[in-house]
C-alpha cells in the first residue's frame, strides 16, 4: 500500500505525532488562560499512546510512505523521557524533527540529539520581553528559548528553524528584531499567518497580517527553491540578512500539495489541521488488531481524504474544529 495518494492525488509523505495536550505555555492564539485553566480535562496518563504503541504505528506510517516525523505537542518536552520515543523511532528509515517552545532544551537537548532527533523548529513568536511575556502569558521569558536555541545548536540539532505567529495588534513590529537577531545564523525565520485552529481562540480575519504586507516591510526577497514537494513555507532570501520563510495559510493556501498527516496524543489520526474529528486509532490498536488491519485503517482514511479547508476558508469558519495543542501545529 506504499505510495498512498488522496482524492486529490496527494501522497502522505509527512506525519506529526503529538505526544502530550499539555503545555508550560498559555499562547492566546493555542491555549488562551481562560479555556485551558487548572481545572482543564487533560488526557490521563491510560488515555494516551505508550511509546511502544507510537512506534509501532510509525512503523505502519512508514510502510505506508511516510517519510519524516515531527513531534508535537502541547510541549512535547513535557513527556517525560521522550529521548526513549525518538531511539525507537529513529530504528525506522525516516528524519525525526520536534517543535518546542524551547525552554527546556538546555535540560534535554543532549539526550534529544543521542537518541536520533535531526533537528529542531523552535517557537518564538518576539524578541521584547514585554510582548512576549503578553502572547504567552506563562512566566516563561524569551532568554529561555534563545538559551534553549543555543543548547540545540551546540549538539548539533541543526538546521533550526523559528516559527513566529504574527497577529495584527500584537507582534507584526517584532518581524524586523527577529530577523535580525538570527541573521547572522544559520537560523531561518518563518512568519505564519494567525490561523483558525480550534474554536478557542476568538479568531478573526481582521486580525491576521497577510504575507504580503509583511513581504512589503522588508527589503529585496530572492526566492528559493522548495527542498521537497509539499513545503509548507515560501522561502526567500531576503538581502544581506539571510532566509526567511512565509507560512502564508490563510492568503494563499497551499491545501494542494498538503502530504501531512496528524496522530494525537490519544491516538486519533486526523488528514488536516482544520478537522473536526479523527479515526481512532488506539482502540482497535489497543483490541488486539494486527500491522495489516491498522494499515488497512489508515489506508481507507487516507485515500478517501478530500480535505482543502484553507481554500474554502470563507465559507468554513464557524464549524467546529480540533484544537491545535491536541494534534500539533
């Protein structure tokens, strides 16, 4: 069944796997205080896929044409002795990649890297404390991501990239700082439009700031070549201050070319980032069903996926969808 393709003839090339809902950070565009407070119903412990369960559904994943593997969260540094996952994981013939909010790398940076991760994207979404401070709203600084940015690269989990959320109001003069505090670096920036993940978050288009606008803010941007199909950013070099990337979902979606699969941390597996519901994976896995039928599960899934959310947007807003901190950016 290698080389699945869709309705629209996309492959699965690319599957991201949450490891945790929870998180040390309380973003207002993901994870806003007031939805997800102490009394939050986080996942137990028996509610969310061992290790040994995860890796045997990416051994699946990888039969089936997966190619690459980031883990997610929620934090995903928040699982705990999650270096155990990526030795199993990185047995399969497949680049292992996180995100993170950075703030423990310096603690588990070491172990991450020895036990087979390639490399890391780090979440920073400003370079002011202040601002910062109020998009997060955790205590959390911004000298403790570069401090976990440094810890990444010294053991070589490279080459890291930043992903920033710009949100009209917010951040949109941060663009200029950040690029500038890692151009002189092998880091590449990339601004994502603020996207209508999930329902919490009080989304609006008036608040997202097109690429374009960002694009005419800055000076000469070179375009560059996509390193695979399916790249979800828009790369660039911008003039004497190194690569930028746009991640441009909501002002030119790029639903065409999407090859990315989405597992939660309880085992449902999802086709797009805007779904409302997922095939549940960890009962049948957890009943006693074999590589063959959890394949034959995914496989019925994916070749029956239509998904283009991003193009039809307009009209697809008020219906119900997953929560970003549930399946990962």
């Amino acid at each position: 069944m290698a080389g699945l393709r869709d309705l629209r003839g996309r492959g699965l090339r690319d599957l991201r796997i949450s490891v945790t809902d929870r998180c040390n950070m309380r973003c207002r565009y993901c994870m806003p205080r007031e939805v997800f407070g102490a009394d939050f119903p986080y996942l137990s412990r028996a509610g969310v896929l061992t290790y040994e369960e995860i890796d045997r559904l990416v051994g699946i994943f990888v039969s089936l044409g997966v190619e690459k593997i980031r883990l997610t969260g929620g934090e995903p540094l928040l699982r705990r002795d999650l270096h155990e996952l990526i030795s199993m994981v990185a047995m399969h013939d497949v680049e292992i990649a996180m995100t993170t909010n950075g703030v423990l790398l310096p603690r588990y940076a070491p172990a991450l890297s020895a036990a087979g991760l390639d490399r890391v994207t780090v979440s920073l979404d400003a370079i002011d404390e202040t601002t910062f401070a109020a998009i997060t709203d955790s205590g959390h600084t911004v000298a403790a991501v570069l401090a976990g940015i440094e810890a990444a690269e010294s053991v070589g989990l490279g080459p890291i990239k930043i992903n920033a959320v710009i949100k009209r109001g917010v951040n949109e003069d941060e663009v200029l700082r950040l690029i500038e505090r890692f151009s002189s670096r092998d880091i590449a920036v990339r601004f994502i439009e603020y996207m209508d993940v999930g329902t919490t978050n009080g989304w609006v288009m008036e608040d997202v700031v097109p690429t374009a606008e960002l694009k005419a803010g800055l000076g000469t941007l070179l375009p560059l070549s996509a390193t695979n199909r399916g790249e979800v950013a828009k790369r660039f070099n911008l003039e004497n201050q190194g690569e930028v990337g746009f991640i441009s979902s909501v002002t030119e979606p790029f639903c065409g070319d999407c090859n990315r699969a989405r597992l939660s941390a309880d085992g449902h597996l999802y086709t797009c980032l805007f779904a409302s519901k997922g095939l549940d994976l960890m009962t049948p896995l957890r009943e006693g069903a074999s590589d063959d039928e959890l394949g034959t599960l995914i496989a019925q899934v994916w070749t029956s996926r239509d998904d283009n959310y991003s193009e039809q947007r307009a009209g697809a807003t008020e219906i119900a969808k997953v929560e970003m901190s549930y399946i990962g950016g």
